[in-house]
C-alpha cells in the first residue's frame, strides 16, 4: 500500500513536471486576429460571434462544450446530472456547484450571487437581452449557498444546460454591472468594455470596433496559466489579410474564421507560416426570408416589426420558388470546396437531431417558374419581372462584405433573374452588419431588406435553444432595443407549441423527432429560412502557436489558457 | 533739287495689307498646346478611353454581369505568349473573372460608371468653386462669410464624412431614383459637395487681384453692372486657373470614387467600377494579377492624363505664357 502510493506520488509528479515548468506569462505576447471587429465585450448585449468569442477571453461560463460536444465544467466543480444528483429527478431544477476558491480579477470572491444577477441581468424585462434564448423557460435562480445556485424551469427540462453554459452566457460580476440592469445596460460603457471576469486574461485597453488589449490574470485558478503574459486582439480588416498575416507574414498567431474561396486559402498556406485548422459544426449559411415589410416608406418603429406582413414574401409559392432556384453544388464550388457541403437543414448535426430533408438539393427553375405561374406571380407588361396586383418580386439583398458572400449573391441573382426575380445586392461591413447597435439601420437584426444572408450555429449539442429562437415573442424590435434572436420574424402557434413540448420532453429519441420536425416547419415546409451551405470552421494558428483545439461547438477560443509558445 | 528725299503721304497714311490671314486666338490656342508632348499625349488617351466606354459597349455587346460559371478564371489572351497551357479563348480576350464574368465587358462597364462619377463630380465642383470664389472676391460683404465657410468645409475630412452621407441618405436617394442611379447621384454630389474648395480659394484670388486693374475701373466707369463685368472681363480672365482645377478635380473624383468601392460601401457588389473591379481582385493577386493590373491601369493612366492634359491647358489658355 505505502509502495504503491509511492509509486503513485511518482507517477503524479512526472505526470505535473512539464505542468510545473511552465508559468503563467513565460510566453509573453500572443496576437490573435478577429476580421471582424469587437464592439463589446458583454455577449449579453451582442449576438455577435465576434463579441462572443472576445469576451471568452475574460469572462467564463460554468461549462463549455469541447471539440467532441461533450460538457467540461469550468467555473463549476462538476457539470450536474440526474445521476449525480444535480438535475432533479423531474427535470425541473438544476443545481450548479462552483469551485470553491474561485476570484474575480479584481481580488473579490466569486460566489452564488453573481450567478443570481447574471440571470437577472439578462432576464430583466426592460431590457434586450442577445442571449435570452438560453434563459428560456428559468422560472428563477435561487441560491442555495455560497457557492450553489438552483435554478427551477417552469416546465420539465431535459436539456437544462441553457443559463451558465457555453460562450453565450457567461458569469458578470454582480458589484460591476449592478447600476447596468434593464434598459441602461448599454449605456454602462466601462462595464461592457472591460467586465471583470474569471477568465485567463483581463482587458487593459479596449477600443470599439479595433483593437484590444489585454494582460494574464494574475487570479486565474491554475496558478501556471495562461502562458503568455500579454494578449492583442486585433479587430477588422477582411479575413484576406487575417489569412495572410498569419499563413503568409506570420504578424499574427491566429487567424478567426478564414471565409475565403478554397483556391484562395490553398494559395495562402503556401506561405509556410502557419496552417489552417478546419472542422464541421452546426455553422449553416443561410437565406433568411423577411416575413415583415422592411419598406422605407413605413415610419421609423414600424418597419419590418410584425405590424407589417410583407407584401411577397408572405406566399409560400415565392419563397419556396426561391429555394428551387439556388444551386447548391454550385455555391459550395465556388465557396467553400472542401470546407462546405450543401443543405436543407437549419440544424445539419448532430446526427440525432439533423433531419433527412435533401429535396432543395437539386436546382430546379423549370418547376420554379411554373409555381409561380400557378400561384398568379405573371410577368404581365415584359420587363423580365414578375409582378401580382401591382407588387413586383424584387428583392433587396443583404449580406455582410466579404468576397465569398459577394460571390454567392452575384450566383444568387444570376438564378433568381432566371424565375423573374430582380434583386439588388447590398453588402455591409461586417462589424457593423453584425454588430447590433440599435441605432444604425443596417444591422442584420433590424433587417431593413427582404432577403439577407449569414451564418449561425449553437453550441453545445443540443439545438433546442437554437430552435427555439424562432418562436413569435423573439421578434427584434423598437421594445427590445432591437435585440432578439428570430431575425426574419416568423410566427407560428404551432411551432411555438412545439417548441414547448420540446422542452418537456426527456427522452432522446423523441427529442430527436421533434427537433426534426421543428426544423422541417422552418425549411422545407414554410421555407422562411433557405440554408445553403453547412459550412466547417476554417481558422488558422502559427506554426509556432502550439495547443490550439478548434472547436466548433463553443467559442473558438475554448481553451485560450492552454496555448503556449512552442519553442 | 532738295526733294529728292520726298515722301509721300499718303503712303504713310495707307494701311498696310496683312501679308498674311489673321489668326484666332483659338489657333493659337492650339499651337501653344500642340508644344506639349504630355499635354498631347494625355488629351489622346483622355480621348480614347473616353470613345472606349461610350462606343464600346455596341462593339462588345457581352453583358459585363452575365455569370458564366464554366468559363471562369480564363487568362488574357496574352497570356499565350508565356504560357502555352493558360486557359485562353478568343472570345474572352482579357479573360474572366472567378464567376466567368467577361474582363472586357467589365471594364467598358466600369470605366462608364468611373468616368461619369469623375466628370459630374468635377463640374459641379467647378460649378460650386467658381460661383463661391467669385462671389466672395467681387463682393467684399461676402467674402468674409463665404472664405469662412470655405475654411469649414476644408476641414472637414471626406471619407468619413461620405461614410455618414451613404449611411444617412442611401435610403432615401434609393426610393426616389433606384440603386444604382441613386448611388451615382449621392457619390457625385458627396464628392462635388466636398471638393470645391480649392478652386473657390484659387478663384477668390485671382478676382481679387484682376478687379483692381483698369480696364475693370473702365468698364465699371461706363456703368457696366455687375454681373456682366464677372461674365464679360472676370471669367475669361480667370479660365486658366478653372481649367487646370477641373482637371485635378476630376481626377480626385474618379480616385474618390475607387476607394468607395474599394471600401465596400459605394455601389451594390454586382455593378462593375474599376475601383470595385481592383476590390474583388486583391484575393486572387498573385494568380491573376491582370485583375488588378488592368483596372488599376485604367484608373492611374485616365488620372495621369487628365493630370497632364491640364498642365498642357493651362499654359495654352495662358496669353503671358503663350508663344514663350
């Protein structure tokens, strides 16, 4: 027994010696590069990947998804389960342990209050909160103790891993954001430029919309974490130059989200520099049909909120005409090659959950144009352009810049212009386009177009948030500070009604049926989201930046305290 | 016999026959300008790629938005001379573009809409310049006000000041007029809008100086009103120094102009510029940097010549540097 506790000791203590040798900030300064540039760094209040995945640097979850989807705790002590009793036996209540020892950057203890507020923060009915749907259905937060919080469902949850769990809804401390709750969230700056978080790094300079900076956080749990000592974060640019400045020049360590045609990426890593790292996820480009009119004509408040149905793209037969149009082979050749396989599905894995609906895969205009003969949609006075009762199909078109995306709506209206469609294309920098202020009108949730096009994924494993962010109380609007996740504005009882039973339903099985039954109503039986391509991640690290795990099913910065120097 | 030195006067009194036709100033105009080889050479090609846009689409009927997916990333038919493998086709003689896009097409296309962007911007910038500039040096109540609002203009930077107009006025402009012609109106007036300035400075100067000269005195002397003494003496005077601003202006507003598309935010992704045809190229440089080259070289040459054609123009319309 002593031999082998011994032994053991032994073992440990080689196992720990490449642990012990190194120390936090040996590896002084890691530069990272975001093409599109963080405007802040509370995901709270953005929907943005970009904010998101910044704000992973600084501010932590209880749990995060790894690379295989699997749950790892992170601030909690254990991720709770039914087995292990912190998932009550009737799937109401969860209860979340946290480390204990855990502090804030700023020297404070982390305890049960700051979860409290988080939940309140972000479910405050005053307030637009980006990442409501992960709250969906907590009818309270209680704490338990100092370290333990319960939080109670209003209806059996089987997936009760919504609040506190993944990149989109990390733990603020209670003392910083407590004068920011309800609709003066956005107006606390300094809070949402640079929270105190539990995270590998905290922020010592933050300027919207370009760079940030930011230095180890000397009260980070694992004592030898992270590494590097300093931390840029470079916001901006186009993912071109972050693909060069890290295959080509080596500027940079890291490289988000390299959206760039195959031949172009393939001609960069050429440079020897660095390599890319790719993997699928649930990450889907999609068309997403405006179910509201977006007119100029409608007063400021009203436009594309629900007050006003759109007048086309209300008829099943034009949006429907509209996906047969698209080839989708097309698209990934010219877009993605290896990166990227065509689809039908808003939820493509996991495999469970991933319907078979593959009837928009092939191109079909013969059949598109006679549905929209059938359903009155005539081109009566000959200028190409199909018109009923004096309403003309003619598109707005918008996407975010980037040289794939230009590419795919320059395809996009070459087919739609075969089923006398016009359509004019507007792209707009991503920054802004993704960026969520309620003031600019070209951000992707006020949808100010008819059409628009970009990517999205949930994380975790389970798509029931994700699918239920297309219920009819999601709208964006002038109420919630234009916040909200159903960004085309579909409506539909039953769908919400689905919706619920999805989140009283324990067993997988069923689970599975329901969310391909949820994600049919949106694609191939009303059509009002049109995905195309079910695209893998494509990122790229240095050659020299060693531990990097791309992970499609969380922030790609997961496990930012883990990259180190390779020397 | 004195009078053998006798003159005759009447013959002193004759007018002389011209030995040769009297020449008008526009002759000399030209024999002054004909002197500079740059001014030459730039007028030419000004010229030329002027005819190429204009005439070149009922030559070269492709349709520069037309996608022909199969037939993409097709070299310049030069490309032959080096590279006997390179996809070629007669049929594409400047190749085509990752969609299959026509080059040829696209840069008649976009060498209109570079074109009329720079020469609307420039007249009504030299519209705007001169009117402020003459206004201001002739009447000496408005000059203080209009010199004032000059220097606030001036300092006021353009991109990001054409940033905020595209944001602010794209959606109105849009309804009224369409996309695209929407989008040429709001870039043209930003950039004409922006770009006065200098000529009004430059035409505030000059008035200045000339109307204290006499032959203003005289005309104001014999009751000449104003307006006709700015029409009649003032801008013919001053012509030289307009010219030579409206070449410049012209060429700021076809450089403004590519970097709007170059930016993104100028007009929709599909309808070809030069400056939003170098954009979409920079990606694929080293592979096919005659997407680059090509219209980049349109855009320095149009510019230079421009540059030169002024040079040349000036020193023409000049009567003081004339014949030197």
């Amino acid at each position: 027994m002593k031999f082998r506790t011994l032994m053991l000791g032994a073992a440990a203590s080689f196992a720990m010696a490449p642990m012990a040798m190194a120390e936090r900030g040996a590896d002084g300064n890691v530069n990272i590069i975001y093409w599109q540039a963080p405007s802040t760094l509370n995901p709270y209040l953005s929907s943005g990947t970009k904010d998101i995945e910044a704000a992973s640097l600084v501010i932590e979850p209880l749990g995060r998804y790894d690379q295989n989807g699997a749950l790892v705790p992170y601030l909690a002590s254990e991720i709770p389960t039914v087995e292990n009793g912190g998932v009550a036996a009737d799937l109401k209540s969860i209860t979340w342990k946290l480390k204990s020892g855990l502090l804030w950057s700023d020297g404070s203890p982390v305890t049960s209050a700051d979860l409290k507020f988080t939940a309140d923060y972000c479910m405050h009915p005053e307030g637009g909160c980006a990442q409501l749907a992960k709250f969906e259905g907590v009818e309270g937060v209680e704490v338990v103790d100092d370290l333990t919080v319960t939080v109670t469902f209003s209806e059996p949850k089987p997936n009760p891993y919504g609040p506190f769990m993944g990149g989109q809804s990390p733990i603020l401390q209670a003392a910083q954001f407590a004068e920011c709750l309800g609709a003066r969230a956005p107006e606390c700056t300094e809070a949402n430029f640079g929270p105190i978080g539990t995270g590998p790094f905290t922020v010592t300079d933050f300027r919207p919309n370009d760079v940030i900076q930011m230095e180890a956080n000397q009260n980070f749990r694992d004592a030898s974490k992270p590494a590097f000592a300093t931390l840029t974060f470079k916001g901006g640019g186009d993912a071109v130059g972050a693909g060069r400045a890290v295959l080509e020049t080596g500027e940079f360590d890291y490289a988000w989200n390299l959206q760039l045609a195959p031949d172009v990426i393939a001609k960069m890593a050429e440079g020897g520099k660095g390599k890319t790292i790719a993997a699928f996820g649930s990450l889907v480009e999609r068309l997403e049909m405006n179910m509201t009119n977006p007119s100029p004509d409608l007063p400021e408040g009203e436009r594309s909120t629900a007050k006003h149905p759109h007048p086309f793209m209300t008829d099943l037969a034009v949006r429907k005409a509209l996906s047969m149009a698209i080839d989708r082979d097309l698209l990934v050749e010219v877009g993605y090659g290896q990166a990227g396989r065509p689809t039908c599905n808003l939820v493509p894995a996991p495999a469970l959950y991933a319907s078979d609906n593959t009837d928009c895969l092939t191109q079909d205009i013969a059949g598109a144009n006679a549905m929209l003969d059938d359903a009155g949609w005539v081109d009566s006075d000959g200028d190409g352009v199909r018109e009923k009762d004096g309403i003309k199909l003619s598109i707005l078109f918008q996407t975010s810049t980037n040289a794939v995306r230009q590419d795919f709506q320059a395809l996009i209206k070459d087919s739609w212009a075969q089923i006398g469609v016009e359509t004019e294309l507007r792209n707009i920098d991503g920054s802004v386009y993704f960026g969520g202020d309620p003031g600019s009108p070209d951000t992707f949730q006020k949808f100010y177009a008819d059409v628009e096009m970009y990517a999205n994924n949930f994380d975790g494993t389970d798509p029931e948030s994700y699918l239920a962010q297309r219920t009819c109380d999601k709208h964006p609007g002038p109420d919630t500070q234009w916040q909200g996740e159903n960004i085309n504005r579909f409506c539909d009882p039953a769908y919400d009604a689905l919706v619920a039973e999805l989140g009283k339903t324990g067993e997988l099985e069923k689970r599975g049926e329901i969310a391909k039954k949820l994600n049919d109503m949106l694609t191939k039986e009303s059509y009002s989201i049109l995905p195309l391509v079910d695209r893998g991640r494509v990122s790229a690290h240095a050659n020299s930046l060693g531990g990097v795990v791309l992970n499609t099913w969380d922030s790609e910065l997961w496990n930012v305290a883990d990259w180190y120097r390779i020397k | 016999m004195t009078d053998t030195l006798q003159i005759d006067p009447i013959e002193a009194l004759k007018d002389k026959e011209p030995s040769k036709p009297p020449r008008s100033q526009w002759r000399d105009v030209w024999d002054q300008f004909r002197k500079h080889k740059g001014a030459l050479f730039g007028g030419g090609f000004l010229l030329f790629i002027t005819l190429f846009v204009i005439i070149g689409p009922y030559i070269w009927t492709l349709d520069a938005q037309k996608l022909d997916i199969r037939n993409k990333d097709m070299r310049p038919i030069y490309t032959w001379l080096w590279d006997g493998s390179a996809k070629i086709a007669w049929n594409r003689p400047l190749g085509t573009d990752n969609l299959g896009r026509d080059m040829l097409a696209n840069m008649i296309k976009g060498g209109r809409t570079s074109l009329a962007v720079g020469w609307a911007a420039m007249v009504l910038a030299l519209f705007l310049g001169t009117l402020i500039g003459v206004l201001s040096g002739y009447f000496k109540r408005l000059d203080g006000i209009l010199m004032r609002f000059t220097d606030l203009v001036l300092s006021l930077p353009l991109l990001p000041l054409l940033l905020v107009a595209v944001t602010l006025f794209r959606q109105p402009l849009r309804a009224a007029f369409g996309p695209e012609e929407g989008m040429f109106i709001l870039i043209v007036g930003v950039i004409g809008i922006t770009s006065w300035m200098q000529t009004a400075r430059i035409v505030r100067g000059e008035v200045l100086a000339l109307k204290e000269r006499e032959f203003i005195l005289a005309a104001r002397s014999i009751g000449t009103t104003p307006g006709k003494i700015i029409t009649r003496h003032l801008l013919p005077n001053i012509m030289s120094p307009i010219m030579v601003s409206a070449t410049l202006g012209l060429a700021t507003a076809i450089i403004t102009e590519s970097a709007l598309s170059f930016l993104g935010v100028g007009f929709p992704s599909d309808f070809p510029t030069w400056g939003k045809m170098l954009a979409d190229s920079v990606p694929r440089m080293t592979e096919y940097p005659e997407r680059v080259l090509l219209p980049g070289i349109a855009i320095s040459l149009t510019v230079l010549s421009v540059n030169y054609l002024g040079d040349g123009l000036r020193d023409a319309l000049d009567p003081r540097v004339r014949g030197r």
